[in-house]
C-alpha cells in the first residue's frame, strides 16, 4: 500500500450559508479569488495569514472573531496523479474535519461527516482521473446546524455559555471554558491522504497479553496473541509473515525472537508467541521502558510484498487496587507488573485554542518536559481533543502512563437522541481500536465530572433526577471497551467512587474547594489540601501568572498597565484570585510593578504545589497519587498551568522538578502559612512547638543507602546545628529519618531568621534537596544578599555559572529572553553552598541576563 499526500497548500473561500453551489466555488477557483491555506490546519490560522483577521491570541482580538461560526467554509485543492501511482483500490482519508463536512472528488458527491474526532474515508477508485483532479470540502462549524435542538436539559448543567455545544462531536473547550476564551473552530484540521492498495492490505493489529507467574508473583512467560485484520474483498491467498524483535534500544543489536509464514485467506488472523522471561514495560522511574517491534509483511501468492505495518509493544499489566483501609474507606492505586505505582502527574490540555494549530513539534517538547518533572502520568482531559498517534507513541517510549477521556465534560449529553447516540458510538470505537494498542495507555475515563455535576445540581434541584449521558457512560462505552479492549481499565467518570462521586473514602477527587466555592471551610486556605483524606488527588491546581516576557507576547502595552484591564482579564482565568492570594500571603495592598506580581503569584503556586505533592507522597499508599491541573495550556492565560502556552516554565515547574525525584527530602511539621497560622504562629512558638520531622520518599523499586545532610541556619547565613544521618531508604517506601527539636533553638534565635535545609545523597552523588520555613512568607527576615557569580565560556552556545553566597537566597529566578535556555531555575541559593548553572545560547556577547530573588534590593546583571 503507498500513499499520496495532500496535505500542503489548499485554498479558501466562504460566503454566507446555502447562498453558493459547487459550480460557484469553481468559478471563484477559475478566477483566482480564494485565498491560500495550509492543511491541516484552520480557517483562523487561513484569515490571520491573509491578513484578514489579527491574531486571535494577541490583546481581544478573538472577540472579534465570532462572525467566523456563521460562516460557510470552502476548502479547495488540485492535486495530479500519474498512471504509476494508481492501484487496484484508491481511499480518500480526511483525518480530522472540524465540523460539518460535505465532500466532492472531480464534481462527484463523496458524502458527509460530522465529528471532528475521528477520520472519515471514501473509495475513490473510480473518481481520479490520471493528471488532474480536484477535491472540495464545504465545513460548517456545527451551531447552526442544532439550533433547532432541545437544550432545555443544558440549562442548569456546568459550563453552559454555549449551551448547543453538547449537540456537537468536537472540542467542548473550544466554547469557552475557565482557561481559554470562546473561539469556535472550523477547518480540515489534521491530514488528507490518498490510500492505494492492490490486491488487499492490513486494516488493524491488536495485541493481547496473558501472564505466567512464579511463586513470587513474577513473570515468567507471556503468551501474545496477535490479532490482524486484513481488506482483502476478492478473498485472495495470500502470505502472512510476522516477525518479533528485541527493543534495539537496550540490546547491542537488533535480535529477531519468534517468525511465523502463514497462508491465510481470512480477514482475520490470530498470530501467537510464547516469550519466556519477558522484558517488561514499566513507567518512567520504575525500570526500562522496553518496547518489542513486531513487523508484519502481507503477501500476494508470487510472494511480492504488497503491504507492510511496524508497531511497538510494551509486555506489561496495569491494575487498579481498591484494598480496605476501615472506616468505609478504600485505597485507589495503580498497580503496574504487580507493583503499587506512586502517581507524580498531570492533567494534559490541547496545546492550542485553535486545534487546526496542533502539531508534534510542542507536543514532543511538552512529553520531555514531563519526564523531566519525573512524572509519570498524564490525563488527556475530556474537553480537548484524543490525541494524536505521535503523542500516544512518544508517551510508549518515555514511559509516562495515560489515562484517557472520552470526550464529554461538564455537562448533560442527548443519549435520548438516536442519531447523536450512534455517532458517539462510531467515534468511540474508532478511537479505542486507534489506542488500545499503546503500552502507556492505562484507563478508559467516561467523562469529565458529568456525575459529579449531577451530584451537584440534585442538591440544589431536589426534583431533578435524569442523568443524561448515562446511556453514554454506564452503558455503551463500557460495552465498547469491554468488546475492543477488555483488558484495559474503565471507569464511569473522573472523579468517580462510592455513592458520591466526589467521596473522600473511596475513588479519585477533584478538589475545587479552595478556589471555587467561597461558601466552603476551606476556600481561600491553599496551605491546607493535605488536611483531607484524599485516596487519588486527579485534579487541584494553583494559579500562576505567565511571566513577563510572555505577558509581552500577548497583550499590548495598554494591557500590560493594570491586573484590572480588559485585556489582562481577558487573558485571565476567570477564578480571579491573584491579588487576593497575593494580599493574604504577602500582605501587599498597594499596586505592584509587573515583575513583582508575576514572582509572587508564582512562588505562591510553586510552593504550594510543592507543598500537596510533599504532604500526599508521605502518605503512600493511603494516598496513592495526584494529577495537578494543569500541565499545559491552550491559550496565553494567567492560569493553573506550570507550564504556559509559549512553553515557558513558571518557577511551579522546577519546584515540582526538584520535588519529584525518585528520592526525595520531605518535611512535616507545624504549617505556618494557613490563614490562621498566619495570626497565631508565634503563639504556637511559644506554648507548644512540636519537632520538624525530615522523612525520605523512595519510588525506586530497590532499597538505597542515603545520606540526609540537613542543618538549620539563619537567613543570613550562620549555622545553627547541622548533622549527617546515613540509613537504608526501603524500596517503594517512605522512612522518617530525624525529628529537629526547635524549642532550645528559639530560646537563642526567632522563627522568622531560620530556615531547616535538607540535602540527600547517594555514593556522594546530590539526589534531591528541600527546606522548611517557621514562618509565613510575609514575616521572613530575609538579609540583603551579596552572589558571587563566576563565569566560564564553554563553548560557542554555552556558559557555566558557578554561583555562591554567605546568605539565604530564596527563589533566585534568572530573567532571560526566549533564546536564552537555562537548566535550573527559581531556585534557593543555601548559605556558603555553591550552585552551578549551565547556560545555552547564542550570540552570547550580545545578550543581558540578571538575577531577582525575594530577598531585598537583589537585582543583578551577571551577564551583559
């Protein structure tokens, strides 16, 4: 089988709706009046580049854009095709159509589509033409073609500012949600090829794995059973051939393990292979990622190969353990290759606004940024969009583990409707016999918080008793699931357990208390997530701000001169609480300067964030994970995200970088920064003053000897008592290795001048390292601060900073420009430690760099 592809440059028109016909859209092709674009792609991304629209991420610019949703959109593309290219059998494959499609080959009506998350095909053997031929897609983008649907079960349901959107198989986010403006999306938004076979081809592979144990529970041999179905319409004989290969990454060689020839004439063949020992697939952190190659080689009865598919596959097992802990509680933990797994991850949004804008590239950077947090599961969040085959394949390699919604969220959904019912049958089996395949792939999700909405609402509505979806989530998925991947986890919702989805005791949580409920206990009181009992933490966040140089890229000057600008509040979460949490943290009642209200919201979200995952990793396995919302984000947004739409990490990032290795320091004791400890810390000081007790996470599954150096010093950098304690870190496991008792200390010194430092290593090798305030942020006493910065040339790009200073330095950010790369950031300088920085970029002689902390007047050029 080859492929011709068609992707590339198209051309653009669109009118008002049912005003043109095809013969119109030719005529404007013959005079040359439709306008170029790029497939995939958008008719946004087609508008900007033709300069007939700004760019709807820059200032309000996509308020302007609501004309768009009511138009009707025509893409066009000729394409010529020479004899040799033409096959027994021609299909013409869209990938992704956003929404509404109707589609013409050579003035031939092909048929229409209308779900833009799954690909839709034509048999078009007999439409081309050798030499010329022209294919003509019409695109709606959806709301005019419900408006005459029922909506009234959307009225009280969440996130109802477009309430016809749940009439619609396409991005939900794409209608506003907290995080992103409204800008509905229409355009042929992933790739256009035409397939040629001859003779038959590979349709599908599916692979299933049944384990053999030893008496300890360890995997002695796997039997893969490889199913493949074959297009083969004339019931031809043909040649099957299937080869098994070691994972070359791990091996010195490529090593071929098992070889089957088999004549078939099926459609379907089953294809078996025993492996003793098997190398397994384990997430990132736990082991290899190993990856087996299976090659398979279709065959005509000559023996000419006429079609071939590769694919990876990772030996592994994924559960979910839901042990009895009393009381009416339950654990909710991942279990992989029968070992617990400790979730350290996120929940994974689009990358753009406008999906036609998707692609790879950023995908790649942000699933490398992810390893390099040494998280190891990611949540594609029912809003967005399934992803693509690269992001599924690339999570394969790093060993980050996926959870997967389907794409529903926040809202009821029309299963009473036959037709919607069944197109949501089509996408969803086409999506679980696209991913089932994928080794990093671990739970199916029916939707996004559907149940815990209606939970919700009946409290509020006591007479309101339909949950619609319900067909959807309890009963079709399920079956789908069960029938095309029955290995794999499904479960009716996230959060989901017990009676109420939203259960403490049992399940997964998201907690939105803190942020989103002023009428809770605990609204407003960040510093106490780890208070609650959660058994999976799948989805809480803290608002960061982007970061000034990426403000700059998206907002004009005008924008930029007050937090209370229409630009800046367009550009902000709508759970606005910057200035509140600057206020109750830092005290600052005055209106501050740029870069000071981007630091502090942003050390406010990092050290927070640091703070939840600290609290819930000592409690493994009562606790037994958490997905922080969000990792990514879609639009240029002040938001949850620790990572912003331009790719710039926020200091939250590199926290959670240090805070998440394998071994880990963590700290429990007193929390001076609640709300009510903010009043009364010093009274705690005074009368009770409990130890600090310094423990250490191990998720490695083998035991480590540590070394845990911790000192407590003042902020000005004298040393006040500081030990070594050597002891064996169980593997999987959580050790107390010290209580530090204060209450001598503050005889001498006042909480607000020190500060506990921890530092762990292994064979003389610095594994991770933390601190610990007495104080809240506002009553520290931090001392002016003189660094020490010397520089080293190591190259064309590169730089060494090798930095030291005889004080406390809290949060030292390098400001730098987009070309200028650091490897560590917004970090604490300990007294008298030195600290070296590797720096990348180019025309270094050129670029102005400095250094700003918390501490007071630290401004500093150190390069220019």
């Amino acid at each position: 089988m080859n492929k011709i592809c068609l992707d590339g440059l198209w051309l653009l028109t669109w009118n008002d709706l049912n005003t043109v016909t095809l013969s119109d859209i030719k005529k404007l092709y013959a005079s040359g009046k439709m306008i170029p674009c790029h497939v995939p792609g958008a008719v946004h991304t087609a508008l900007v580049d033709a300069e007939i629209i700004e760019d709807p991420i820059m200032g309000m610019n996509a308020t302007k854009c609501s004309w768009i949703k009511e138009k009707e959109w025509w893409y066009l593309k000729e394409f010529f095709i020479q004899n040799r290219e033409i096959k027994n059998q021609s299909i013409l494959c869209f990938e992704g159509l956003d929404l509404y499609a109707d589609i013409w080959l050579n003035n031939q009506y092909l048929g229409s589509h209308k779900n833009a998350f799954i690909p839709v095909q034509f048999d078009v053997t007999n439409n081309l033409n050798i030499g010329s031929n022209i294919v003509i897609v019409k695109l709606r983008e959806g709301l005019n073609q419900v408006k005459e649907k029922p909506i009234d079960f959307m009225e009280i349901s969440w996130n109802s500012d477009e309430p016809y959107r749940t009439w619609l198989r396409k991005p939900q986010f794409c209608y506003k949600w907290d995080f992103t403006v409204s800008l509905p999306t229409c355009g042929i938004w992933r790739g256009v090829y035409i397939k040629n076979y001859e003779q038959a081809f590979i349709k599908e592979t599916h692979i299933n794995s049944e384990f053999s144990y030893d008496n300890e529970f360890k995997v002695n041999r796997v039997e893969l059973s490889t199913h493949i179905y074959i297009e083969n319409p004339d019931k031809r004989k043909l040649y099957l051939k299937c080869e098994w290969f070691a994972d070359k990454r791990y091996e010195k060689h490529e090593v071929k393990i098992y070889q089957i020839v088999k004549k078939i004439c099926n459609e379907e063949e089953l294809i078996s292979c025993s492996i003793a020992e098997p190398n397994l697939w384990w997430p990132i952190g736990m082991g290899r990622q190993y990856l087996y190659k299976l090659k398979i080689y279709l065959a005509n009865e000559e023996g000419k190969i006429i079609d071939s598919k590769f694919i990876h596959h990772g030996i592994r097992r994924v559960q979910i353990q839901e042990f009895e802990l009393g009381e009416g509680q339950k654990t909710f933990t991942f279990e992989v290759n029968n070992k617990p797994v400790f979730i350290k991850g996120a929940n994974w949004v689009p990358t753009d606004f406008i999906i036609g804008k998707e692609n790879d590239e950023t995908k790649k950077k942000l699933l490398d940024m992810t390893a390099d947090l040494n998280m190891n599961m990611l949540r594609v969040w029912g809003g967005g969009v399934y992803e693509s085959d690269f992001f599924y394949d690339y999570c394969d390699q790093l060993g980050i583990m996926v959870i997967q919604d389907f794409m529903f969220a926040c809202a009821y959904y029309p299963d009473f409707d036959e037709e919607f019912v069944d197109n949501v049958k089509n996408e969803a089996t086409a999506i679980i016999m696209r991913l089932r395949s994928h080794s990093s792939l671990v739970a199916w999700i029916g939707n996004n918080e559907v149940q815990e909405m209606h939970y919700s609402i009946k409290e509020w509505h006591k007479d309101y008793h339909e949950l619609y979806g319900s067909l959807i989530f309890n009963k079709l998925l399920p079956e789908l699931c069960k029938q095309y991947d029955p290995n794999r986890i499904y479960r009716e919702s996230s959060p989901f357990g017990g009676n109420n989805p939203m259960d403490l005791n049992e399940g997964d949580q998201h907690f939105w208390h803190f942020t989103h409920r002023p009428n809770s206990e605990y609204y407003l009181d960040i510093w106490k997530y780890p208070e609650l009992n959660f058994k999976f933490l799948s989805e809480f966040g803290v608002l960061g701000a982007l970061d000034e140089n990426s403000l700059k890229k998206c907002l004009t000057k005008e924008g930029l001169s007050s937090y209370d600008s229409e630009e800046w509040l367009y550009h902000t979460n709508t759970c606005n609480l910057f200035t509140t949490f600057i206020d109750k943290f830092f005290g600052n009642k005055e209106e501050l300067p740029l870069i000071d209200f981007v630091r502090k919201s942003q050390v406010i979200q990092a050290e927070t964030l640091r703070h939840i995952y600290d609290s819930l990793r000592v409690r493994k396995f009562t606790c037994s994970g958490l997905l922080v919302w969000s990792l990514n984000d879609c639009y240029s947004t002040n938001s949850y995200a620790i990572i912003d739409y331009y790719l710039s990490p926020k200091a939250a990032y590199y926290y959670l970088r240090r805070s998440l290795t394998s071994l880990s320091i963590v700290f429990k004791g007193y929390e001076p920064h609640t709300l009510e400890a903010q009043k009364n810390y010093e009274t705690y000081y005074h009368e009770q003053c409990d130890p600090v007790d310094l423990y250490v996470v191990n998720d490695l599954l083998v035991e480590k000897q540590v070394l845990l150096y911790y000192r407590v010093a003042t902020l000005e950098g004298r040393l006040v008592i500081a030990d070594c304690i050597s002891k064996i870190s169980p593997q999987n496991g959580v050790t107390k290795i010290i209580s530090i008792e204060l209450r001598e200390i503050l005889k001498q010194y006042n909480p607000n001048e020190l500060v506990i430092i921890g530092e762990l290593f292994n064979e003389n090798v610095k594994l991770n390292e933390n601190r610990y305030f007495l104080v809240p942020f506002k009553d520290l006493a931090l001392k002016p601060a003189n660094i020490d910065c010397l520089k080293k040339v190591c190259g064309d790009d590169t730089v060494e900073l090798r930095i030291i200073s005889k004080e406390f330095v809290w949060m030292l950010h390098i400001n730098t420009s987009d070309d200028f790369l650091v490897d560590d950031n917004d970090f604490d300088l300990f007294p008298n430690t030195e600290r070296i920085i590797n720096v990348k970029t180019k025309n270094i002689d050129n670029k102005t760099c400095k250094f700003t902390s918390f501490n007071p007047s630290l401004i500093i050029n150190f390069y220019e």
